[in-house]
C-alpha cells in the first residue's frame, strides 16, 4: 500500500497539512492556517488506522522543506538509557535530546537548528547528581556535547569560545573543585555566551518561577525542581520543552540570519502513553498562557476523545474540542475560546482532534488491485469479487485491515460457501520473509501491539485470551457473566466493565449489540476460539456457559439486547446446537406470543454467528431441505434460515432469500390470521431495508456501511 493511501485530502495542495506547515509537498510556500496561536493536532484512531503512517508520510513529503522532529513515545529505549542515571536523566529529558539532536541535522534552507536554550537546561541537570562522583557527572554533562551551539552564541572568536567552553568542561572532570559542580558548570557556560547569548537564556531562564530574571538563579531553581520529583519535575522538564521551542521560534525569527519559510514540526507517534502525556501537557498550558510558538505538534492518540491527555470525563458545560475529519470538507475552524483563569483551564480547549479517515471503497479496491498484480492468483472475476467484498466487510475501511488482507490474495483458495471469514485463513509474509496465517498477523498487530497502557501486568499476557472469549458476548451483563465463568478460581480477574474501558481507550468503537464492537475483530477472534481446542470445544464451551446463565432467568425477564431472556438464550442455543431445537421453540410460541415481539425474537436468535457446521441456510431458507413437523415448522425454519443468512454480515445479499423471506411471511398470515397485519408489515419493511442493503437489526458495527458489492 502506497504510504499517502487515504490521505490524499490531507496532503493535497489544499490540504490540512500544507496548510499547518506553509510548504506543499513540492516545497512551494503556502499560506499558514490559524496562528500566532497554534493548536495540538491529535490524530485519533484504534488499531490500524494509519496514525503513524500518517506521520511517517509527513515526515518523508516534507521534511526537506521544514525541519521535522519524529519520536515514537513507545520505543523502550527512552526509558531504557533513563534508567542507567535516574538522578540526571527521565524519559522526558532524553526524548528532548533525541529532538534536538534531529533538528541539529537539518540540512534544508537556513541551515540545522541550534538549540542553545535547551543545551543549557540539560547540562545543568546532568550536574546535578548527589551519588555520582565528579568525573562521571562530568561524563553525563558531556553527554550533550553535540548539542552546544556553534555562532553568535558565543563570545569572542566563536570556534575558539566553544571550544575552550569544552575545554573547560573536560579540566572539571580531574580538577577539585570548591563548589558544586552545578555551579561551575552554569558559571562556566554563563561567562562565556556572547551578548546575544547571554539575553536569549536571560528571556528563557531567568522566566522560570523564582528567577526573578536571571538565569543563573532560574538554572538552578530547575534542576532543584527536578531533584524533587513528582509534580516539581514534570514543571522542570516541561519548561525543557518550553526553551526547545524557544530554540525553535528563534531560529525561525530570522534576526541577523536567513530567514526560513513555513513552520516547523514535531511528530509524536503514540503520545497516547505517559511519555506522550509528558511532552504534550506543558505544550498545551504554556499556549494557554500565552506563550505561544509556531511549532506544529501532530500527535497520536487511540481514544477518539484524545483519552488521558485531554480528560476522558469532560464537564458537560465546557467547550468540547474541535473535531474534524477530510470528510467534512472545509479545513477546520479553530480558535481558542477566553477563559477567565488560564491555568483552571481544561486542556481541550488546545487541541484539535482529527479523526484518521478509513479507506472509501474504491480506495480498498485501489489497494487490493496493486498487491494482486504484484502476486500471482488464480481466481475467476467472480471469486475476486467475492474477495473484494469480504476484504471491504471485515475491514470496514481499517487501512491496516485492508492492507494485510490484499497482501494475502495469492493465498487465497476459492471461497465457496466457507464465505468471508475464510479470507482470514490466508497467509502473509512479514518482516522474517516467512508466511504467516494472517489472521495472526493482525491480531499481533491490533492486540498485542497495542496493549492498554492501564492493563495490569498481571493481565497482560492473557489479554488476548479474554477477548478472544469475549467475542461471543453481547452486552456488558452478558460479558460478565462469561468472564465470571473463564475467570473463575483466577486470583486476579478482571470485571467486564473494565475491560469495556481499556478497549474504549484502545480506541476500539462501541456498539450497545456486541461486547467487541468492531466486526473484523469479533470475526478474527471468533475464529481463534475455536480453534483453541479441537472441534470447536471452547467456542461451544463459551455458549453453553451463557446459555446456562440465561436459562436460570425466566424467559419474560427483560433483556436490553435481546428483549427477553429467552430470545438471548436461544441466540446461544442456535449457535452451539443448530436449528432443530430452536425452531421448535419458535414453532411453539407463535400463536401465544404478541406477533410483533414474536418477529423480534426470531430476528434477534438470528444474529448468531455460524462456525463448524456445513452451511445449509440457503436451501432451507429456500424450502429445498425436508424438514418435519408439518407446514408451520417448515415456515418457521424457513424464516429462521433466511432471517440468519440475511443478518450474516460477512456475506452479500442473496436476492433469492430475500424473495424467500417475503414469501415465508405472508405465507405465515395464513397461520394465524390475527396476526395478519403485523406480519405484513413486517414483511415490508424487511424488504425495503435488504433492498436499500441494510441491515434488518442496525448497529454500531454496521451503521454507514452497505452490503451491495460494487
């Protein structure tokens, strides 16, 4: 898949990116959206939604033409080289360095950008140490040699000042000192910065609380804040970012130096986790302050509401945040509403949030063209059809979805009636050249590599195994009562509810219907249940379970799915043990049950999932299967049968059925006449709804996605 697939109203001259940055992709100049005051761009999105890809692209099409800063928030080795010096280093402070060190390769128009501001701040942290011995806080200071400014920022010969800053840095290390090293490390650097210099940390440190307007004062205070830890620390490392940007808006300034075009950016991928949180928080209240930079901040984030970073329960009386999404055409309005106390104020207000699009049909059939010309297959036109809707059905427009099952073509055997779900059953070459089933290549991908940050440790490795249950569960009480069952004699267990929030700040959809609320990962984790243990035994396991917990509840007990107990119950039933027992239970209850809450049933029973057994709906949705018990049995496994396949949502509309559920229908009128006039209309409106390729029972995992291939 071509990295700008989907992102074409994005990137486009017109798009929301050239209009952030002030370069089109071309690197002609562009006019700049909103300012001096900028938003946080978040870009929201589950799993597989092409947040990163987003990123990468940005950074690829246009880092020749404005300085770009990429950080992966979730990479270890943050946290990893931290470690090795708690007491000078934090994931903040080394993923700071990581960004002015990228800058300082810039090698576009104006040249690398110097970042004395931040060289200052952390050379007087890596001082700072009370355990380590003389030489090797030395050693930490020197750390950050590649980042001193080279240039005006010195005084005298320039070459000549730096390095005999240098120089100086290196005789601390053997010389005894009578001071702290701090001290001599900032009245070093303090002695030798050129006017200019000398003003640009006079107008960052000496603002920091407590400077009273010198530097040297505002130096110290900071690293005595990030001593301290806690709260104190994340003031000191957020006022770090602060003088970056500083650096930043300096060098963009211009004064005395060519002056560059557009604006910068820092791209942080996964800043949905502590450390993202980290970086973007101070970015948000220093511009709710006022101090504002022209620094573009793109982030990523799972939960569509931006999740911890933005407050996942918002005062119903506040703004929300400006959403948009390419589908909504116009570029986004945005702009700071007033606040009365800047520093009460919900950290929302600064971002805009935009929704990654998913791919339009004729995007995913764009994707699935490319990779089946570069792989060899054999399939009719009918079978790539076929293909072609199955991979539209189980992605609902995921890029990565799409991506993996297009790769995954050539594998393909004909899918007869195995239909869509057999698409998973293909296989996939990833980074060790090997092929993969691609079933477990996705969910690697969208599970396991996406774990949620709040999951406890203890559940981690079983993560993948709750979901995989869960995905027979339908609403929250019938979640729980399953996770009672798996879960039981577990010292550590984790309630439904809970799991329901994690998926949610996964960035997984919510559908009331269906516990995993998205289709193509209910079907990938159907299949990996049953074939945890041979013929299906977990899968049926899981039904059963449930099935037993509703059938200790009486049948008119409400139900806020299902309606009643009886018709969830039965839901279960048909998909563990077939048809046979549930049709004589609808059979039984059609002339004493309500004939609108009786057609309910029947529609809710038919939502069951069908795994393990030969699929025979058509034929006897049809009438072609003998079936005892007289003619109102056969009506009812005929509208049972047709209800089922009609409802499947891995399958295109079957125009014969369709025709068949009608006929079944109105042939029921002459069953019970009294209810004549609600099974008429039943009939009708069934029947505009699968002409129009909607579903007959919509939900959130089939709303705005139509089943007509086209």
């Amino acid at each position: 898949m071509p990295d700008d697939l989907g992102f074409e109203k994005l990137l486009s001259d017109d798009g929301l990116v050239p209009s952030l940055l002030g370069k089109t992709r071309k690197g002609r100049n562009h006019a700049m959206l909103y300012g001096p005051d900028l938003p946080v761009v978040l870009l929201t999105g589950g799993p597989g939604m092409g947040k990163g890809r987003l990123l990468r692209c940005v950074r690829g099409e246009f880092g020749s033409y404005v300085p770009v800063a990429f950080l992966d928030c979730r990479v270890p080795p943050f946290g990893e080289v931290s470690e090795e010096h708690v007491e000078t280093r934090s994931e903040i402070t080394e993923a700071l360095r990581e960004i002015g060190l990228q800058l300082q390769k810039w090698s576009g128009d104006g040249g690398k950008i110097e970042t004395p501001r931040l060289y200052a701040g952390l050379a007087a942290v890596a001082a700072s140490g009370a355990q380590a011995s003389q030489a090797d806080l030395v050693d930490e200071v020197r750390r950050h040699d590649t980042l001193v400014p080279k240039g005006a920022f010195w005084r005298g010969v320039f070459h000549r000042a730096r390095n005999g800053y240098l120089n100086a840095l290196a005789a601390l290390a053997v010389n005894p000192l009578v001071t702290p090293l701090l001290t001599a490390v900032v009245d070093e650097l303090l002695a030798r910065v050129s006017r200019e210099g000398g003003s640009a940390l006079r107008g960052c440190y000496g603002e920091y609380p407590g400077a009273a307007g010198m530097p040297g004062l505002g130096l110290h205070a900071l690293v005595s804040d990030f001593q301290q830890g806690g709260v104190a620390r994340r003031t000191a490392e957020g006022f770090l970012f602060r003088a970056l940007r500083q650096d930043i808006e300096a060098e963009f300034r211009g004064v005395g130096r060519f002056v560059r075009a557009g604006r910068p950016a820092v791209l942080l991928d996964h800043a949905d986790n502590a450390l993202g949180r980290g970086l973007l928080r101070p970015v948000l209240a220093d511009r709710e302050a006022g101090h504002h930079d022209r620094v573009v901040v793109l982030a990523t984030a799972r939960h569509e509401g931006g999740g911890r970073l933005l407050g996942r329960d918002r005062d119903p009386d506040e703004d929300p945040p400006t959403t948009w999404s390419p589908s909504d055409g116009a570029l986004p309005t945005w702009r700071r509403p007033p606040a009365q106390d800047p520093e009460l104020a919900p950290p929302a207000r600064g971002a805009l949030l935009l929704r990654m699009p998913v791919l339009t049909r004729g995007q995913q059939k764009e994707a699935a063209t490319r990779l089946r010309h570069q792989r060899s297959g054999t399939h009719t036109p009918a079978s790539w059809q076929q293909i072609d809707f199955g991979i539209h059905r189980l992605s609902g427009g995921r890029p990565l979805f799409v991506t993996r099952l297009s790769e995954a073509t050539a594998s393909y055997r004909p899918l007869g009636d195995r239909g869509t779900p057999a698409l998973l059953d293909g296989t996939v070459r990833t980074d060790d050249d090997a092929p993969h089933p691609v079933s477990e290549v996705l969910l690697d991908e969208l599970i396991l590599r996406e774990l949620p940050e709040e999951l406890p440790p203890q559940h981690r490795d079983g993560w993948l195994d709750l979901l995989t249950h869960l995905s027979v569960a339908h609403d929250g009480a019938c979640a729980q009562a399953l996770m009672r069952r798996v879960q039981e004699g577990r010292p550590a267990q984790l309630a439904a509810p809970r799991i329901a929030d994690l998926l949610q700040d996964c960035g997984w959809p919510h559908c009331p219907r269906h516990f995993i609320g998205d289709l193509g990962l209910r079907t990938l984790l159907r299949q990996r249940l049953y074939r945890m243990r041979p013929g299906g035994a977990e899968w049926a396991l899981d039904h059963e379970r449930l099935h037993n917990h509703y059938l200790l509840l009486r049948d008119g007990h409400p139900d806020e799915v299902f309606g009643t107990v009886g018709a969830h119950r039965l839901n279960h039933q048909l998909a563990v043990q077939g048809a046979e027992s549930v049709v004589d239970r609808l059979t039984a209850t059609f002339a004493t049950t309500a004939p609108g809450r009786w057609c309910e049933d029947v529609l809710s029973i038919a939502q069951a999932p069908l795994l393990g057994r030969p699929d025979d709906r058509r034929l006897r949705a049809l009438g072609e299967v003998p079936v005892e018990g007289g003619t109102l049995r056969w009506r009812v496994d005929r509208l049972l049968h047709a209800l089922w396949l009609c409802e499947d949502r891995t399958r295109p509309i079957d125009d014969a059925v369709a025709g068949a559920l009608k006929d079944v229908l109105d042939d029921l009128c002459t069953e019970a006449p009294r209810a004549a006039a609600t099974l008429t209309d039943t009939a009708r409106r069934w029947g505009e709804s699968i002409e129009n390729r909607q579903p007959l029972m919509p939900c959130a995992c089939t709303r705005h996605i139509g089943r007509k291939v086209r």
